[in-house]
C-alpha cells in the first residue's frame, strides 16, 4: 500500500469517526423530533446514508461542537445555581431589616461578626417573619421552590432554562403563603389535643419543654399535616403546572389520565411515609418562625422527587425527558 492510499484512508477513518459521532447525537434527538415512527425511520435512514457517503467520499465534514464548550457551559451554570443558593443562606443569616415600632421594616445593618454567635441576623430574620407571615411566606417559598422547578428541569433535560418561570413562582409563592397558614393550624391543633383522650400521648410543649416532649409534638404534628395535606397539596400543585404547560384551564378527566400512575399511585406515597414524615418531624422541632423556610428548602427536595421514575421492579431512576 502507497502512501497515497494509506492517506486516503485514514481519511475514510477519520470520516466515519465524525459520522459515528453525529449518528449518535442524531439518533438521541430524532424520537424527540419526530414522534411519528415512518419520519422517525426516515431520519436515521438519512443520518446512514449521510455516514455511508461521508465515509466512501474521503472529505471530513466540519467538526460538532465541541463537547467540551457544552460541558463549561453547564458547569458555569451550575455555578451560578450554587451561587444563588449561598446568596440565598447569606440573605438569611445576615438579614439586615428589623420590624419597626410605627408598622414595616427598618435598617438595623449587616452585623457579620455576629451572625454565628449572636445569631443577629437571624434573629432580624425571624422577627420579620412574625410580622410579615404571609409576605414573608411568599417570598420565602416562592424564590427557592422555584429554583426548584428549574432544578427539576435540568435533571430532566440537561438546561436550566424552565419556561412560564413567572408563574411558577406566583403559584409557589401562594403555597408559601398557604403553607404559613397550614402550619400553624397544625402546630397548635396538635399542642392543644396532647395529653388529652383525643391525643394521649406527651404533654402541650407550654406545659414541658423537654426534648422528648418536642419530638412527641414534632412527630405528632408532622404524621397528621402530611396524612391530610401532603398529597391534596402535590396533587392541585402538578395541576396548576399542568395549566400553566397548557395556558388553558385542564379539566379533572383529562388532568388524571396525564398523571403517571406508577409515580401518583405508588412511589409519591411511599415518600409520605419514608421521607415526608420524618423530614417534617425536624421542621417541627425548629422555632415557628422558621418552619416555612425549612419547608422552602425542602421544596428543593420535592423538585428532585418528581424527576424520580419508578421501575417495574420498585426502585427509582432519573425519569428523563
């Protein structure tokens, strides 16, 4: 063999090599594409024809995008999704506003020195809260159970663009202010029966303070918000998602038969039991001022929950899109 043949090919080689590498990307976005099966047959049909004469013409095409510049960009991004997270965290240890004596908040200063050991911040934090429960409800869940919805989008797709992200957060931000609302009807509803024939079990947490006690209460409090309230909430939340998808309201027919019911019938109620229960005990156990937060970062979790797919054999995968 020449050199001339051998260069010709390693052309033909290196050829193919590309065409590989464009089938593959082709044939991951073609189901997608073409959700017709005779277009979808089509389309690969091109992508080997494209490969065949790729290959026996000797010319190599212009290079893909690099999958490098891809992955910087997603790694870029995921930065800044931390980058928010930690803003987030700051803005609450080093909280600068206090309420004010004649009604709204007032400067009271960054005080970073203090923020772990006289807790100055958040003590601002948690007496805004007490003023504000609802807006501050809102806010509170609004702004992390919406980087929520985005971190669900991008396990599912790879991108944290989500779209009608505005409405997301209004329809978060509303269930913060209900949830401010829900949280302290069960706290106290729970406090008011211990000890009692309807609740025999501890004591009101007025009465004892000690850390068994608080658990009791805790768990008590947890087993029935999320036995009534856990799964009506996830459910009329996915319909509001599924109304915003549609920009139309979405009847209850046609809202349950679009639910996957391996996720709805089974797996979503195992977390009640297996996550929600106990995640909320610790809610509990924490300062009333401070639950609604705890249930904003667990809002993170239950962004990720949904991205989960169950298998035929029970275990869970990352359902893609």
């Amino acid at each position: 063999m020449n050199g001339s043949t051998t260069m010709r090919h390693n052309k033909r080689i290196e050829a193919l090599r590309y065409g590989l590498e464009a089938e593959q990307v082709f044939l991951r976005t073609t189901s997608s594409l073409f959700p017709n099966k005779t277009q979808c047959c089509k389309s690969r049909l091109t992508v080997y024809w494209y490969i065949g004469s790729t290959a026996s013409s000797a010319f190599t095409p212009a290079p893909l995008a690099s999958p490098c510049t891809t992955e910087k960009t997603m790694q870029r991004s995921d930065r800044l999704a931390l980058g928010y997270l930690a803003l987030y965290a700051a803005f609450v240890f080093f909280f600068p506003w206090t309420p004010a004596e004649e009604g709204g908040l007032r400067w009271d200063g960054l005080h970073p020195l203090d923020a772990f050991s006289g807790m100055r911040g958040l003590k601002n934090f948690g007496d805004s809260v007490a003023a504000y429960p609802y807006v501050s409800g809102f806010l509170k869940v609004g702004l992390l159970a919406t980087f929520g919805e985005m971190l669900k989008n991008r396990r599912r797709s790879g991108a944290w663009q989500t779209p009608d992200l505005l409405a997301r957060f209004v329809v978060w931000g509303l269930y913060g202010a209900l949830f401010t609302l829900v949280f302290a009807l069960f706290a106290k509803g729970v406090a008011a029966l211990m000890g009692t024939p309807v609740w025999p079990f501890g004591q009101p947490p007025a009465l004892d303070h000690s850390f068994g006690n608080t658990l009791i209460f805790a768990f008590s409090t947890s087993l029935w918000m999320n036995l009534i309230f856990c799964y009506p909430m996830m459910l009329t939340h996915e319909w509001c998602n599924s109304v915003i998808t549609a920009r139309r309201l979405v009847g209850g027919a046609e809202f349950l038969e679009s639910l996957d019911k391996q996720v709805w019938g089974g797996f979503l109620l195992k977390t009640i039991v297996f996550f929600w229960i106990p995640a909320h005990t610790i809610t509990f156990c924490l300062p009333p001022d401070f639950r609604v937060l705890m249930s904003a970062v667990l809002s993170l979790a239950l962004g990720f929950l949904l991205t989960l797919k169950p298998k035929p054999d029970g275990t869970a995968q990352c359902a893609k899109a």
